[in-house]
C-alpha cells in the first residue's frame, strides 16, 4: 500500500524536526510513499528541507498572537487566502492523511484536509500547547503527544501518548561517553535561531574556563546575530572554538560531544535521551506555561541532566557545572546513562502505524 502524506507546520526546529522524523519513517516502511511538507518561506523548513530531499510547498501565512494589533489584524486578514492556498495544494498532491506538526502554517492546511474529507492528525511536543494545536484538537481525527500533561488540553479520545518522534540520525548515539581524544568537546545551541543568553553567559564564562583552555573543544551553534560577536570572544580568550550561526547536521554534532548545554525544547530532550548525552539544560523562561522548565525538571529528577534557570545565569556558575563534569567524568558517564535510559525511539514508529489503521479504516 503507497501513502502520499503530508506534513504542514515548522517555523522553529522544534516542530519542523520531529517531521521530519516522521516522514523518514513513511519513507522507511515504503520508498514508493510521497511525502510533502508545507511551511512558510520566514521558517526554517525553507531553509532545510531540500538539503534532506524532501519537498516543500509555501503558504502566505504569520503568527497571531503577540504582535501587536496592527500585525495580529493583518495576519487575521490572511487566513481565507492561506486557506484557499492549502486546498489548492491538497487537490493537486491528493494526499490521504495531513499531519500537523505545530507552528502557524499547520492550522490552514489542517482545517483545508478536514474539510476535504481527509484524514487528519496533530503532534504536540510540549506539555502545554501552543494556540495553533489547542484550536486544531477540536477538529482533528488524533492527537499524538509527547507528555501525558498534554492530555488536559484536549479530548481524551483522540489523544494518543506516542513520545516525540526523532530522526534516524539520532539512533546510532552511544550510551556511554567513549573518549576517543584527551580533548573535553563542548556542543553549545540554543535552538535553530540561538539564543542570546547562553551566548552571552558563554561569553561571560571564558575568564572562568581558562584552566580548562587547552583541553576544551567547542561547536557553538549561535544563531545569524552573534556569530560575529562570539567568535571574536573566543580568539580574543584564546579558545580552540567553531562558531556558526546554525548547524545542519546536529546528529553528529552530538555525537561528537561530550557535553550539551542548551535550551530544554521538547524536541532537544528527546534528541538528548536518544543519544544518551549528558548535558547543561537552560530553560526559556518565556516558553508558553513555562513549559521548558517542566521538560528540564523531568531529567533533573532522574539525574539525568544538570539545569541552571536562566535568572542563574551567569558566567561564574556557568564556568563551576562545566568544570565540575570535566574533573568528575563518573558523573558525566552517570548523567549521560541516565539520560539514554529514558529516550524513546519508537515515536515515529508508533505514530506511522497509527495513521496507517486510520487510512486503511
């Protein structure tokens, strides 16, 4: 049996990734399968997809919530065109099933499928879901979360606890740390656009990491603002650093690391999990409900990972946990085993079969 699927939403990482993670797998069970994405040209699926082979449609549509009157007024206004759009392109691929992923671009191609009489299905990564999902669950034949807390916001018969999906690439992580070099490898991100705290703690840490300098090797993933700017603070401390505004293939770059320290994004702690990586979590605190504090708090209870909130900062206690896991590498071997102990790969998986029993029905 051929699928043709596709897969509508993105904007960050964090909701385009685990579709990718689930077209893989369509592709996995049967190469003659179609999948399509649809997205938006401002997201980062405009910028990655064809790198991964995978086609993309685009939708004239933004966000509306917070910002402001004015732009939420004109983004309201694009709705019926982005709506016509997503039929348009659902009639041309005739797909069998559409699949949200998050993000503004899902909730026109989602509310097109179910009017069209095709089957339809959301993911939501986080315990507390964004406006766009919460407006879909209404509509949508399932639901898949990643956290059971997610239930709450939406009918409990639709609602499926698959995990979230990861990509192929992530499987092949080790569970334990295996040194192939006397080097102390850093991966530092902050998400596909960076993020300005963790450059700048960074940033502020370099005087405290001194007596680490010839043994650390970093990757830092900052983002297009402070490319510029970190990588002038790291030759001016001396410091063996590659700095790029965004990294393309991330499962190697975990691989090779020893240490992450990053946001605590749904779709980062199920990468973390799968690859079995120790790592310094840094919550944004401005995520809807706080939501990224209670994913970090799930592996701080576990042992599985270290946290600093964002309003602790600061270069000094940023330079201690890092200098702490280099002195102590049982600790990090703990942290990092109890971490691979709670990744789930079979998200993807499970989601697959599920829209598979729904198409066949």
């Amino acid at each position: 049996m051929t699928v043709r699927v596709i897969i509508a939403g993105g904007g960050t990482g964090g909701h385009l990734f685990p579709g990718v993670a689930i077209a893989e797998e369509w592709l996995r069970r049967n190469e003659e399968n179609r999948v399509l994405f649809i997205g938006t040209k401002r997201g980062i699926e405009k910028r990655v997809l064809k790198d991964l082979g995978f086609s993309l449609k685009l939708l004239n549509v933004e966000g509306i919530k917070g910002r402001g009157m004015i732009r939420s007024a004109m983004a309201l206004l694009k709705l019926p065109g982005s709506l016509l759009q997503s039929m348009r392109i659902l009639r041309s691929f005739r797909p069998d099933i559409v699949i949200g992923v998050g993000g503004y671009a899902s909730g026109p191609a989602v509310v097109a499928a179910r009017l069209m009489g095709i089957r339809t299905a959301i993911t939501e990564q986080n315990s507390i879901p964004g406006l766009t999902n919460r407006l879909l669950g209404w509509f949508v034949d399932r639901i898949f979360l990643s956290f059971a807390d997610g239930g709450k916001w939406f009918p409990a018969k639709k609602t499926q606890i698959s995990g979230n999906p990861i990509r192929a690439a992530f499987f092949g992580g080790k569970p334990v740390i295996e040194k192939v070099s006397d080097r102390f490898s850093l991966l530092i991100f902050g998400g596909s656009q960076g993020a300005h705290a963790i450059n700048s703690a960074l940033q502020a840490a370099l005087p405290f990491l001194k007596p680490l300098q010839g043994v650390l090797s970093i990757v830092h993933q900052t983002g297009e603002k402070d490319c510029e700017s970190m990588s002038a603070a790291y030759a001016a401390q001396g410091f063996n650093a590659r700095v790029v505004p965004f990294i393309r293939d991330m499962a190697s770059a975990y691989e090779a690391a020893d240490l992450l320290i990053c946001r605590a994004g749904a779709t980062s702690i199920a990468e973390i999990t799968a690859m079995g990586k120790a790592a310094i979590l840094i919550p944004f605190p401005y995520a809807i409900g706080d939501h990224q504090t209670e994913n970090a708090k799930v592996l701080l209870k576990a042992g599985a990972a270290v946290m600093i909130p964002e309003k602790d900062l600061v270069g000094t206690r940023l330079a201690d946990e890092i200098k702490n896991l280099h002195d102590h590498p049982s600790l990090l071997k703990d942290i990092a085993g109890r971490a691979a102990n709670m990744g789930n790969i079979y998200a993807a998986s499970d989601i697959v079969d599920t829209c598979l029993a729904m198409i066949k029905k």
